[in-house]
C-alpha cells in the first residue's frame, strides 16, 4: 500500500467522526444562579424547548437553576472551557473578564429602565454582545435579559449619603462596584451570590444591592428591612454559549439557537416586569419599607467612577446618552 493511501485510511475514522457529531444529538448544561420560576430561569428554558423543536432534538437542555454548578464566576469559567455550555450572566461578573463591557456596568450610565432596554435592543446592544464573542475569552454573546434596576438594601435606614457612611455593602465582584460604593461613602465588599443572605444574618455586612426580584427570592429581605431607591446600576445580562459548543454546531444550529435566544429576551422582559410588581408587593407585606431618596447626590458623588472607567469608552458613552 503507498504511502497516500494508507494516510487515507487512517484519515476516514476521524472524518467520519467529525461529520457525525455536527449532526449527533448533544446535550447542553445551562447553569443559572437564580432559582427555579424566575423569569431568567423560564424564558431559557423555554428557549432549551424550542431549540430542541426546531433542531429534532439534536440540541437537548438540561436547566442547572439555584446556583447548583457554582458561582456565577466559576460558572463563566467553566463556559470558558466549555465544561458548561450556557449560561445567562450578570454583566457585572464579566466586567473583569471581558473588560469592554463594563461601559454598560457603570453607575447611573443609563438613565432609566427604558433607557437601558432602548440601548439593548438596538446597535449598541449588539455591539456590546459582539464584543463578548470576539474576546479571546471563549464564549458567544447571544441575547440579553433584563436585570431590572439596583437599589440599596440595608440593615438601618439610608436616606442619603450621610446614612450610608461606612456601611459595608456587598456588590458583586469587580473591582468598579467597590469603586461605586467607595464612592458614595460606604464600603464595598466583594463575594458570591450565595454567601449575601448569611453575611446579612451574621452582620459581617451591612446590607447589599440588588432589584426587587433578588432581594425577594434570595430572601435577603428577612435580614436587610429597608429599600431606598438610588437605582445607582440598571445591569443587562447577556446569555452566552461556550464558543467551544457553538464551533461544534452546524451554521443551521448556529441560526436557531440565536434565533430562540433572542426570542428569549423579548420573552423575559415580559415576565421581568409581572415578576417585578409582585415582588415589590410582596416586599412591602412583608415588612420592608421603600424609601424615595434624592438621587443626585448619589449621582454626583460617583462622578469619579465614571471618569475612571469611562475615559477608553468616552465615544460610545456619548451615543448611549444619544439614545432617545
Ligand atoms: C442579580 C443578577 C445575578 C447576580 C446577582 C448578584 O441577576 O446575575 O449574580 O444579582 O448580585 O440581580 O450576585
């Protein structure tokens, strides 16, 4: 046998092998940090559905909900390696991955919910999507869900600055939120998710930050009794697909699973609003007081981070203001 020829031969197992696991039904792990019924939960796994559908089930989902596969941080690590396949992700966790989207992580850069949901849905929200997929960081950035709006929650009433000063408040970890609380007076603590409700209980901080829909289901009201509305982060939080996964699917794939994907979003924002008037409710039943406070100081006292983390993304913070 000549040499060519016995090449071939080694070659067609492996070809063989390539062709069919474009086409071999894969299962995917989607980790999410929230529990089961939130609306970040069901819109995917409605998505994991109707990718399935459309795909004859050659693309399966297995939903991982409440945290079970890790930290919202070892979960982006683990999308990395392709060890999980999908996850939705609050920007805040992948500022200090994939720095270019931390333009959208800063205090007060949008100025509402609509502004934000504006800035999502159109060129800019792709923009910042495309920027995850071309980092050197291994993922897809597919869709975006909605975060809602951030306030914080506290042991002893905040009404302003002054109250807030020396508070330890848990944020997330990036290095630009404890900038945001340093800022305001308090003190920024770095940690996990799943560690806030039991450093409320111990004290070991004085409160945290989050929207409604957190501080409900996390159950970090029965620690922290007091709202006050700064609404100092308004955070999207894109869905991403392990690249590693996504290079494996067929370019028809490809197009489905972006195609649900983004059907997730509008889907979301749906149940993020329901979600978000019936925890408010349920907060004020249960006892926690919503304070109106005066957002400017806030505002102003966080100039500082803006400059900081603004100044390599100053073109692309005058088009978000731009946006109508
Ligand atoms: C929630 C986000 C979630 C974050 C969490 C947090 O949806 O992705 O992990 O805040 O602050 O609002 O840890």
């Amino acid at each position: 046998m000549n040499f060519k020829r016995k090449l071939l031969i080694a070659a067609l197992p492996l070809a063989f092998c390539l062709s069919s696991t474009a086409h071999a039904a894969m299962t995917l792990k989607i980790a999410e940090v929230h529990p089961a019924g939130y609306p970040t939960v069901v819109a995917q796994e409605n998505m994991g559905k109707n990718i399935e559908e459309a795909t004859d089930g050659e693309l399966k989902f297995r939903m991982f909900s409440g945290g079970v596969l890790g930290s919202e941080k070892e979960v982006v690590e683990q999308v990395q390696l392709g060890a999980v396949q999908m996850t939705r992700v609050s920007l805040g966790t992948l500022g200090p991955v994939v720095p270019d989207v931390n333009a959208f992580n800063m205090p007060f850069v949008f100025r509402d919910h609509e502004h934000m949901r504006k800035v999502i849905d159109g060129e800019i929200g792709q923009e910042i999507l495309d920027k995850i997929t071309n980092s050197d960081f291994n993922m897809v950035g597919l869709a975006w869900m909605d975060g809602g709006v951030r306030n914080l929650y506290t042991k002893e009433p905040v009404r302003n600055l002054e109250d807030l000063k020396g508070m330890k408040i848990r944020v997330m970890g990036n290095p630009l939120f404890i900038d945001t609380l340093n800022a305001m007076g308090a003190q920024g603590v770095a940690m996990n998710t799943g560690e806030i409700f039991s450093a409320l209980q111990t004290g070991v901080v004085d409160g945290a930050e989050n929207n409604p829909p957190t501080m409900l289901e996390h159950n970090h009201f029965r620690a922290a009794k007091n709202y006050s509305l700064t609404g100092h982060l308004i955070l999207p939080e894109p869905i991403v697909m392990s690249k590693t996964t996504w290079n494996k699917l067929t370019p028809e794939q490809q197009e489905i699973v972006m195609k649900y994907a983004k059907e997730a979003q509008i889907e979301e924002r749906k149940l993020w609003d329901e979600k978000t008037a019936s925890s408010e409710a349920k907060l004020k039943e249960e006892g926690v007081t919503f304070i109106e406070v005066d957002k400017k100081p806030f505002y102003d006292a966080t100039a500082p981070v803006r400059e900081k983390y603004g100044a390599p993304y100053a073109e692309l913070i005058k088009r978000i203001e731009a946006v109508q």
